[in-house]
C-alpha cells in the first residue's frame, strides 16, 4: 500500500530525495525511558499518515531552515518521540529517550499544486510521505518520518509518518498543529504523558476477548503487518448534503452505505456481521497529550448486511461496545511480547471528520487539502472519514484487498457514493 521512497532518487512524481535528522535543543536526562501501555503495544505494526500541501503564495518563502527550526522547538516539548525503542530481558518493548531524533526528508516534484490536486484520487499523496517500518534493527529505526516536498510552483507538501504506537491520529495532529504554530513564531507547550501509561476502565465486564484486533505470527523486530493480499487505497470526496442523514450522524450513514457495499462484494463463509469503529474519546477532558486514547469499539449484527437498509446499520452503531480495557490486556499479555493488528483485523472505520483538519495555518493560511491514512492494514480493510477543504464535503480513503478495489467502486457508483470508478 505505501508508496515510500526508499528506491531512490527520481522514482515516482517526487524527486531529488534528501534525508537529514532533526531533534530536540535540550539534550533528555541519561537513563530516561518511556513505557508503552498494553493499548500502545497492540498498535505497534500500524503507522499513521497525513499529507498537507500549501499554496505557493502560502509556502513559497518558507525554508528549511525555517522548518527545521521549528521542529527543534516541537521536539523540546516531545522528546521523547524521538528516542528508539529497545526491549527489556523480559523482550517487552520501551522507549529510550535518547535524543536520535526524527528524520527529515526533501523533495522535489516537477507538478505545481494546482497539476498535483486536480487528480480526483487523493491516494496519490502518498507518493508525499516518506514511511519506513520500525525495526528490524530498533536501536537505529526512528519513530517519525517528516517529508517536505516543494512543487515547482513554488507550493509546499508537508508528510509525517507517524508510529501509532507512540500515539494516535488525534495526537499526530496535535503534534502537526503545534508545529505550524511553531513556524508562526508562537510559543508552544505540550503537556508529558503521565508515567504508567493509562488504564481503561472496564465497561464491559461480559465480554471476554475484544473482536476488534488479532493476534498474528510473531514479526520479532521489523513491525510489519504480515499480510498475504496486497493492499490498494482509494480517496475520494464526497457530498454529505447528497445524502442528507441528521448532522450528527453524518459519519455513522457513511459507514452504513460503505459497510453495507464491501458486504455484497464479499463472498465469504461468514458474512461481514463485525466492524470495528475507532473515534475521538469526547469523555476525556484530560489536556491533549501524545498518547493512544481512542475509543475502539466493536459493532455486532445478526441479520444480512448487503440485504439490510442503511437506518439498520446506523442504529446499531448506537450499540458499539468499547474494547479499550481487553485491548489493553491483550496488549500486555506475555509481557507485551505477542503481535496484533487493529485496523483491519476487522473492517475497520476510523472517525476523524470532528478534527479541524485546516487549522494547521502556514504564514496564516489553512493548507489546500489534507490526506489522512494507515499504513499496515490488516486484510478486511479500513476506512478513514475526514474533513474536506470545504465544510459540506468529506474524504473519504478506503484501503482494501487488491482483488476487491474495482468491485467495491463499481458498489460505490451504484449507490452514488463516486461518479465515476
């Protein structure tokens, strides 16, 4: 699914690839480490990405330097993220805080922005984050990768990918906020996780093992998803006026008409009764730290989901049961040393639209468009709903199975989901 640039210069429509390494000023105490809860160990082969492009009148000034210097202010206030994981005698991953930074990463791209956003599939972006997994040797792996892209127009992309084991989507735009406001000329301040990580309460007493991750063959040090399909995404916009569902359950009706598409695509023994649905915690009042705290829920069904009417799916979103506390213990089990996957072990719909996406302002102006995905979906998939530049749209980036993609896009033009396929 990713379209890394590790091949080298001048493959692909990003060019004249450079890396450097970028950390924190202040150096981290010596001995200092960071513990991964059991709910961060069970993210560990997943990795976030989100791409911003600038308009030339917005970036063309901005340098490098500039940029890099900015990110030395980030890094004071998270250095910790830029440390490498080790493991313990017990083989249980942690953090070293040992200031090896992040790595920077330019490129050029013979596009203006305007060529580059008039492709009507926004996958095309990932061409603009720079991702490699962690391992196999951990002590060297960063945990950041940060890509700058200038178009020949003078505009600016802006790509981070981020390991979600070190924190979620809403923590990775956090990061990315602080930064621009960095770049700005702002102070910054980002509050320290709390040590001992975080426990969920248990909700759900009854419910012996969360449905919502899986367990796979040990990976040992190199964090990848060990999948046997290859996986493709797609990103597209859409109307929420088109579909017209009440305001707050724009994301649920998305689900059900995705959901309900993908089920009649698949021809398996059992039918796709279960989905995983991951959202903002809106409970936790808590200030905004780098950390994992999604709500991870689980939807069950007992009746036909390609039969059913959308208003059935939705309504029994409103009986998702929360999986936080198993995967929490799951995650911890055998002293963190097993391997899950979380996005994708089910189908899985991640809920970002209540992010304002467009508030991570360069020189005072919003980006042109955002990109958000996962790298290392397991094989039942994974959708990811997010805001448009325009307040009456979402993108929408379903990544699925290569043999399924043109199919579930023919379900999608039926149901008017795209115009085209």
């Amino acid at each position: 699914m990713g379209r890394s640039q590790e091949q080298g210069q001048g493959q692909g429509p990003v060019h004249s690839i450079r890396l450097s390494t970028v950390g924190a000023t202040r150096p981290t105490e010596i001995g200092t480490t960071h513990e991964p809860t059991g709910l961060d160990l069970a993210m560990k082969l997943h990795y976030i990405k989100a791409v911003y492009i600038y308009s030339p009148e917005t970036a063309r000034d901005l340098t490098v330097r500039q940029l890099k210097e900015a990110m030395f202010m980030l890094f004071d206030q998270i250095a910790w993220t830029t440390g490498r994981f080790s493991r313990r005698d017990s083989g249980r991953p942690y953090i070293k805080c040992n200031d090896c930074g992040t790595r920077f990463v330019e490129g050029q791209c013979n596009l203006t922005v305007e060529e580059w956003l008039s492709k009507p599939d926004r996958s095309v972006d990932e061409f603009l984050v720079y991702h490699q997994p962690i391992g196999p040797e951990l002590t060297f792996s960063p945990l950041i990768y940060v890509q700058m892209t200038r178009f020949k127009c003078g505009g600016l992309s802006l790509g981070l990918s981020w390991a979600n084991i070190i924190g979620d989507s809403f923590s990775l735009f956090y990061a990315f906020n602080l930064w621009a406001k960095a770049i700005a000329g702002e102070n910054i301040q980002a509050p320290i996780p709390s040590k001992g990580g975080r426990r969920f309460q248990n909700l759900n007493p009854t419910v012996k093992d969360p449905v919502s991750v899986k367990r796979v063959d040990p990976v040992g040090d190199l964090w990848v998803t060990p999948n046997n399909k290859k996986m493709l995404s797609h990103s597209f916009n859409i109307s929420v006026a088109d579909h017209k569902p009440p305001h707050s359950l724009v994301f649920e009706s998305i689900v059900g008409i995705i959901w309900k598409c993908i089920a009649k695509v698949r021809a398996e023994p059992e039918p796709l009764t279960t989905v995983t649905i991951i959202k903002k915690d809106v409970n936790d009042m808590k200030p905004n730290v780098i950390r994992n705290s999604q709500v991870i829920s689980s939807v069950q069904v007992d009746f036909s989901v390609a039969e059913a009417m959308v208003e059935e799916l939705v309504k029994s979103m409103a009986k998702a049961t929360d999986e936080r506390f198993g995967i929490e213990e799951v995650g911890e089990s055998c002293g963190g040393n097993l391997d899950f996957v979380l996005y994708g072990a089910k189908l899985t719909f991640v809920d970002l639209s209540g992010e304002d996406l467009y508030e991570a302002k360069m020189m005072g102006k919003s980006p042109e468009s955002v990109y958000c995905n996962v790298e290392g979906v397991g094989e039942e998939g994974l959708v990811v709903v997010y805001a448009a530049a325009k307040s009456e749209e979402r993108v929408v980036t379903v990544t699925l199975p290569e043999e399924e993609m043109e199919r579930v896009k023919v379900e999608f033009k039926k149901c008017g989901l795209v115009i085209a396929v």
